[in-house]
C-alpha cells in the first residue's frame, strides 16, 4: 500500500499527525498504525523499536507521529528516546531533556516518564548522553525499565540510533516485541538496507517490516510517499 507524507523540515513541524489530523501524512500514519495492530491480533506489541540503516532517514519523524496516531486512538502511549548518540525526541516535543532514559534506568523512574501535549501520550526523553550508551542500553536494568512501560502503557515507542553506525539497536532489538526499520529512497543503498536487517536478525529481532519514504510525488508539491510492508510472508503489504 502506499501512503502519503509531507515533508517535515524542522522539529517544530515534525508532528504532522497533531498539526494537521485531516493531512494526507497523517492519514499515512494512521495506516501504518492499522497494519501494526493487525500484526499484533494473536499476541499484542507491546514495544516496537523504531531504527533506520543509516543516519538522516527520517526515523525519528516517523517514531513521534506513530506515538500520536496511536495515542489518538485513546490508547495510552509511550514514546522512548533511546538515540543516547543523536537524540531528536525532546526537540521534536519542545522539551527539556534534563531527565529521561538514562536516569529512569540508572536512579529510577521519578521524574522521566512526562506528559506530552498530546492525549495520551507520555515521554521519555534520552537524558543526559552516557559515555557508554550501549552497555546501559545491554543492561538489565535498562530491560526492567521496558517491562515496567510495558506494564503500564498500551504501547511503548522506541527511537533508536541506525543499525549500520552503532551496536545500540541491534543490543536492544531482542528486549522488545518488534522492530520497524525506516528508509530513505535515494540515500542509502540496497545492501546497506539488507546488512541492516541482517544485523537484526543475527540477534533474534522480530523484524516487522519498513517504511520507505522520500520518494516523490508528481503533482502535488510538498508530497512524499511511503511505503509499509509486512515482512514475515516476505511478502509488501
């Protein structure tokens, strides 16, 4: 299926879904966000991980306009900024990031998980940048951290760094009940896509498909498509 998306400049028009419900972007994600619940009917998803192969291909753009399409459900939902190397979830929010991930999992909760603007959705910004983001991101604690969201929100959002720069996603792929990767037309590679996905599967991850965007629309200007597909049949939705 395809579906349609403006194109998002800057972190104060990130948020398509909130600015303009009625867009075709938004209808986009709230497409997206259909197909993700219909692969949870046996066993809900309770946790997707949101990641890309390389930097610069939108992921964390599409992470914070799933949190909204799927808040905007009534479902309650968690956004988790777990990019502790290019954190945008606090920017795209208009947040501080004094508190967040990293001090959830090394001092506790109090004080990380906040509301947002929208209905129903809490976030957890990354925090203060640790000198060792992988090895708290491996961590058990880090894992508790996740089930406790878990415990408490419909659905917990995760934006992590690409798969291809660093070992972050890859470590935290297994913690979680799906991972949907996001990729750029025209940046990145074909082989760079499959080494990324491969990466993933080498550690267990329940790969649930992709989205494809920057691709161009003829007519209207400012239009972008992208492209979700099923991955388990092996099979685009």
């Amino acid at each position: 299926m395809n579906m349609r998306s403006t194109v998002t400049r800057s972190p104060a028009q990130a948020l398509i879904t909130q600015r303009d419900p009625m867009a075709a972007a938004s209808e986009a994600f709230r497409v997206l966000r259909t197909n993700l619940q219909f692969m949870g009917l046996d066993k809900p998803l309770k946790s997707i991980l949101v990641t890309s192969a390389t930097p610069g291909e939108g992921k964390s753009t599409v992470v914070a306009n799933l949190a909204v399409a799927f808040a905007q459900t009534g479902a309650q939902v968690c956004l988790v900024d777990a990019d502790l190397r290019r954190p945008m979830v606090a920017k795209i929010f208009g947040m501080d990031n004094w508190a967040g991930m990293t001090t959830a999992v090394v001092s506790g909760p109090e004080g990380a998980i906040r509301k947002s603007s929208v209905n129903g959705l809490s976030l957890v910004t990354s925090g203060p940048i640790p000198p060792n983001p992988a090895e708290l991101l491996g961590s058990g604690k880090m894992e508790k951290f996740l089930r406790e969201l878990e415990a408490q929100f419909d659905m917990v959002l995760i934006d992590t760094p690409p798969v291809l720069a660093v070992t972050d996603a890859a470590v935290l792929a297994p913690k979680v009940g799906g991972v949907l990767m996001v990729t750029r037309s025209g940046q990145v590679a074909r082989q760079q896509v499959i080494r990324a996905r491969a990466a993933l599967e080498a550690v267990k991850a329940n790969v649930l498909g992709a989205v494809l965007d920057g691709v161009e629309a003829e007519g209207r200007d400012g239009y972008y498509y992208y492209y979700y597909y099923q991955s388990h049949e092996g099979k685009r939705a």
